[in-house]
C-alpha cells in the first residue's frame, strides 16, 4: 500500500475571505447586533479551521462590535425602564 500525502497534491488554492465574516461586519456597521454576533462567531471558527480563508480579524471585529451594541441596548433600555418609574 502506497501512502498518499494529501496536504500537497500541487493545487494552487486561492485565499479568499469568509462571507459570514464579512456579513457580520456588514450587520455590525448597519446596528443588526444579534445577527453580527452569530455570523461572527461562524465566521471566526470556520476561518480557524480553513488554511485558504482569512476574515478572522474581521470576525473579531464584528464580534466586538456586536457585544458593544449589545451592551447600549440593554444599558439604554435599563435606563428607560428606571426612568418610567
């Protein structure tokens, strides 16, 4: 039996950047947290898993972003429930 290295069979792969990284950020920018926080953290494994894809700062990004919207919108809408008192 002939062991066969399939790391490098000589095809040339081209780098691309992962769409849900970059739908996440899309959705972070334009204030759609939930989203940008979930397709964020798709984008980021999958582009830990994949040599041929890069996005995961930009994942990060989104992520971080996400959690910071997240966080104004429950501090604001604590805020407003305090105030209706």
């Amino acid at each position: 039996m002939v062991a066969v290295d399939e790391t490098n069979l000589g095809i040339d792969t081209v780098e691309r950047t992962n769409v849900c990284a970059i739908v996440a950020l899309f959705c972070a920018l334009t204030g759609l947290f939930i989203p940008a926080l979930v397709f964020g953290a798709i984008g980021y494994v999958e582009t830990g898993g994949r040599d041929y894809e890069t996005g995961s700062g930009i994942a990060v990004a989104a992520l971080i972003l996400g959690a910071i919207e997240l966080a104004a919108v429950v501090v604001t809408g604590a805020i407003v429930l305090v105030s209706m008192h």
